[in-house]
C-alpha cells in the first residue's frame, strides 16, 4: 500500500487530474510523457507534503512541483548524453528542416505548426506559456513558478514573440519544403 | 490604446475576454500594429489548442489510488484531506480483502486479531509501464460498474439494519457517487438515521458531518450542533459555520465562528476509530468486494477505505487561507490558538496545517517559531522513516507484507492519533521517532 502522504498526493491529483493532464501535456505535447509528468507530480507531491500549508490552493502547489519537475526532468536530459542524444532526435523529428510527406501534410496544419514552433521554447517559455493558455493570471503564475510579475511579464511577452518568429520561420520553410517535393 | 496596453490584455485575460475586448480601440490598434495582432492570433490559437482527453490508464490509476475521488465534470471535493491512519485504513482493506474471498456470514469482528492468509506475492501496479501488454490492462469501465454492483448489494445489506456503524459504513461507501441526486438523497437519509440511533456519540455525528459535508444537497448543521455539544472542545464542530461564513462573505458570523472554534483544543475527526468500524461493517457483507484485475488483490477493499480516509470537512482549507492573511490581532490570536487545536487533532494533515497556522505572524528567530519548525521536521522525520519501512509499499516488489498490515492495525486500533500510530510503527521496528541533530527533512 502506499505511504500516507503518497496516497495524500494521490487523492490531491486525482481532485485535480483533468487540469493537471492538460498543462503537462501542453508542456510536452506528447501523451505518454505528459502521464509520466503527471506522475512524477505525485510522487514528487508526497515528498513536499507538508509544504501544502504554505500555498493558497492545491492546485497551484501541484502546479508548482510540476512546474519544478518538468524543469528538473529538462536539466537532466540536458545533463545525460544518452537521453540528450534522444531528444535532440525527437527535436530534430518534430522542427525538421527536410520534413517528410506526412510532415508536410501536418505543416499545412496551423496547429501542427503551432506545435512544432511551441516545442522549440525553451522550458521555461513553454511553462509560462502553458499557464497562461489554461487561464492562469499573473498572480497565479507567480504564485506557481515562484517569478516575479515583472520578470513574468517580461518573458511572457519575449516566449510569444519568439513563438512568433519560430511560426514564421516554419510557414517559410513549409512552402519551399513543398516546391521541392512537387517538382521531384 | 497601445502595445503596452495590449500586452496587459494578454497576460491578465482570458481568452474569452480577450475576444470580448476586441472593442473598436483594440481592433484598430490591432489593425496597424503586426506585432501586437500576432502576439494576439498567438495567445488565442495557444488557448485554444486541442488537448487530448486524460488517458483511460491514468484516470483508472488515480481514481483507484484516491479511492475513486476524480470524475471528469465532477465538482470539486475536499478529499485531499485524507483523514486519520490512511496507512492503517490501507492495511485493514488488504486484510478484508484477502479475508473475504469467500462469502462469509456477518461474524462479530475483531479486526486487529484477526488472522489473515499470507498476501499472495503479486507484481508491482505499473499502469505507467509503457512495456504493459495490452492485454492485462485493466478496464476501468467494466470494473467501475462491478465495483458499482458490489456497493449497491452491500447497501441494501447494511442499511436494513438499525445500526448508526452500519449506516454510517453505507454513506461511506455511496459517497463516492455523492455527485448523483438520487444517492445524495440516500446518503442523506442514512446519515440522519445513523445520526438518531447514535445522538451522544461523537464518532458518529462526525462521520455524519464530514460524509454530509462532501454530499451536495446535504445539511451539516445538525451533525455540527450535536459534536458541538458533546465534544466542545474539537474544533471540527465549528468548521462548517466558519465555511458558511466565509463563503457568503459575513464577516460579523465569520468572526463569532473563528472566536468559538479558537476555544477548542483539539481537532479530531475520529478516523482511526470510524475505519475499524466500517472494516467491522464491510467484512460482515455477504458477497466480498470484486478484485480488480491487473492490481494487486486488495485494491478494491482499498478503494472503499480510502473513501473513509479521504472524506473530511472540505472547510478546513477555507481556514487555513483564512488564518494564513489574517491581518488583524484578534484573528492572528485566535488562528494560532485554533492552530494549536490543530496541531493537537488525530490527523497528521490537520498537525501540519496547525503548524503552518501557529507559525503565522511569529518573527522567525522566535522560540515559539524555532519550536515550531523543529516540531514539522520532527513530524516529516516519521513520515519519511515510515515511508522506508519494508512491506508498507504496494508498489515494492513484493507488494504488501502481511506482518506489516497487522501491525498497522494494531497501532490504529491502540492509538487515536495518526502520528502515534507511525511513531509506534517506528518503534516496533527499532527506527528512532526522533531526528538526529542534524537532520534536514528532504527538499524537492
């Protein structure tokens, strides 16, 4: 059975599983890893147990330790060649500069492009921005990933701008990509 | 109107506001600026981004974990109060689990002495094992209606007694469907019943009132006025009133509730008592509790005592946000007493939060607030040493030791408290209950 506070965490994520679902698989656009995100709250959650009094809600403390675990999990990729190697693969698969067909048919997509361009932030973008598309104000955002609101503000406003750049790069390339594969 | 403007349109709305505000000024600044209008198309294209729906593996795995807590839709529950020797209530659903694989006939039960089968050695639960083969795993919809099947046949066999431990077993185990209009009813019923057979029992009128309190319709008042009366010094009394108070913002009713509730001197929800009591009511079922294939057998036990462990009062949360801004000297007094209540209640959720409560307000380099501090890593030393203990993990290789659920329910069934019932796990396995000198609690 688990221990008190892992099923303490359980119960916490279970109250809040839809919208914790949600921002991490909107931080890592992928079902299987956004699940592992979820899980790795918990259990991280059990560990901070008695830091629950320190927040205003639940769900912000939950936010923040998956917050802190995403992080985490992104300095260790950045720490290990083995799974760096992997995600720079992953990386390369999902903003490739010569796309497939398939990946062709998905740039059409705006989503799709959207997607791509949103995984090329970096982590701390991507969090803030995850935020903020679930609804988060400032002052939770704050309360979450523990920035000031104007360093929030700041890097808010610099993650959309080089969402931007990156969308704009990717409907550059898409065209070009697509002259290529119809005069073959 | 102006870029500046614009971005605090996008960090402060939602979406549906940001396109409610595309008021003439927005949209013609949007219209000449490029930047401003792609940061928009952005904002409203990230918001609404489709996001897949929670996979069925990873509801099925916290829904059973948290003893069925999260429905998609559902409203919010306060279930993360988990209250009283979840560890114990945990342990006690294994051995019933295990106990009722044959259909038995009510017994008179001991629980703690009770002797059990070996658990069968079963492997860890890994819904996350992407490697799981298809096959095995389990199917959260079939099971929830056998689950749901099994409920309603031990209801209709616990309610038809007029026993409040038995009625009060039987809310416990429909409140997970408390969101349905037609159980809600029910529950309600059974509650007052229970509530009337049982008029000078605290256990009780505070099952009543926690199991009422997660039931929308349902009235708490009568529960909390009977606790009131015959346990005026538990706070949990008063924390429906301080609840009502404060969500229709009637500071005057907010204050009497807070300057009564601060007079209490403990905080008990008499868990450890209510779960052997529903072990008892549970085991006396006809038909065991179905199994839940790809888990490890007692989980389906397991759900109908997180039940127990999870309901509390939803309010307590409301009070800790209440004490924790307080602003005034009066509410800053009367926070610290209540947290003192707190810190001296049955349920190591309701000590930490005490804790944090007490400590507002104190300056830092303060004895009270060094004591405080000390006490909190005195209380995660035992819940990090219990967390080592071998055979507590279902998890472990090895799942469950059956010496080990023994134990727990012996120390349930020994002490009220929860963190007593850890620190006599502790000792029984020779692991000092206290931190040595230099100990620092683990940080994430």
């Amino acid at each position: 059975m688990p221990t008190p506070e892992l099923q303490r965490a359980h119960a916490l994520v279970a109250e809040h599983l839809d919208t914790l679902f949600r921002v991490a698989y909107r931080l890592t656009h992928n079902v299987p890893d956004a699940q592992d995100l979820v899980q790795d709250t918990c259990v991280a959650a059990a560990q901070n147990m008695a830091r629950l009094a320190a927040m205003d809600t639940s769900l912000h403390w939950l936010l923040r330790v998956m917050h802190n675990r995403f992080l985490d999990c992104a300095r260790r990729r950045q720490r290990s060649p083995f799974i760096a190697a992997a995600s720079e693969q992953h990386a390369r698969r999902v903003v490739s500069d010569a796309p497939g067909p398939e990946e062709l048919l998905q740039q059409a997509d705006s989503e799709g492009a959207l997607q791509r361009a949103f995984m090329r932030l970096d982590d701390t973008q991507r969090t803030l921005l995850s935020l903020r598309a679930e609804g988060y104000d400032l002052a939770e955002i704050e309360t979450i990933t523990g920035l000031a609101r104007e360093v929030l503000r700041m890097r808010l406003h610099r993650a959309r701008r080089t969402l931007a750049q990156y969308l704009d790069e990717s409907n550059d390339a898409t065209p070009a990509a697509g002259r290529v594969e119809s005069g073959t | 109107m102006n870029c500046q403007d614009i971005a605090l349109l996008l960090d402060d709305h939602e979406v549906d506001d940001l396109l409610a505000a595309k008021q003439p000024a927005v949209r013609e600044h949007l219209s000449a600026c490029g930047e401003c209008a792609r940061d928009w198309q952005i904002q409203v294209q990230l918001s609404n981004a489709a996001i897949p729906e929670v996979p069925a593996a990873l509801r099925a795995r916290f829904a059973i974990r948290a003893a069925g807590v999260a429905q998609p839709g559902k409203r919010p529950r306060g279930r993360f109060v988990v209250i009283g020797t979840c560890i114990a209530l945990a342990a006690a659903a294994s051995i019933l689990a295990l106990q009722m694989k044959e259909p038995r006939m009510p017994a008179a039960a001991t629980v703690v002495s009770a002797t059990v089968d070996p658990v069968p050695e079963e492997p860890a639960v890994q819904v996350f094992n992407k490697a799981r083969p298809a096959a095995t795993a389990p199917k959260p919809d079939e099971e929830a209606k056998e689950w749901e099947a099994w409920v309603h046949r031990t209801e209709d066999w616990l309610a038809a007694r007029n026993d409040p431990d038995a009625l009060i077993a039987t809310a416990f185990l429909l409140e997970e469907e408390a969101d349905s209009p037609g159980i809600s009813r029910r529950i309600s019923a059974l509650l007052q019943r229970a509530a009337a057979l049982a008029p000078e029992s605290a256990r009780i009128q505070a099952a009543a009132l926690q199991i009422c309190g997660v039931t929308r319709p349902c009235d708490t008042t009568p529960y909390e006025q009977a606790l009131r009366r015959i346990a005026p010094d538990n706070a949990l009394g008063w924390s429906g009133e301080v609840g009502r108070a404060s969500r229709v913002d009637d500071k005057e009713a907010l204050s009497r509730a807070l300057t009564a509730m601060s007079r209490a001197t403990t905080y008990n929800t008499y868990a450890g008592a209510s779960a052997l009591s529903m072990i008892a009511q549970v085991r006396s079922a006809l038909v065991a509790p179905p199994d839940i294939k790809g888990y490890f057998p007692s989980m389906s036990t397991y759900m109908a005592f997180g039940a127990i462990a999870a309901t509390a009062t939803s309010d307590y949360m409301l009070l800790k946000k209440l004490c924790m801004s307080a602003a005034d000297d009066r509410t800053l007094v009367e926070c610290s007493q209540i947290g003192a209540a707190m810190q001296a209640g049955d349920t190591l959720m309701h000590n930490l939060i005490g804790l944090a409560i007490s400590g507002r307000g104190l300056p830092a380099d303060s004895a009270e607030a060094r004591a405080l501090a000390q006490q909190e890593v005195r209380v995660r030393w035992i819940i990090q040493q219990l967390g080592q203990l071998p055979g507590l993990d279902a998890d472990e290789p090895g799942g469950q030791s059956t010496e080990a659920q023994q134990a727990l329910l012996g120390a349930t069934a020994k002490h009220p408290r929860e963190i007593d019932v850890m620190r006599a796990l502790l000792e029984e396995q020779g692991i000092p209950t206290e931190p040595p000198a230099d100990w620092k609690p683990q940080k994430q």
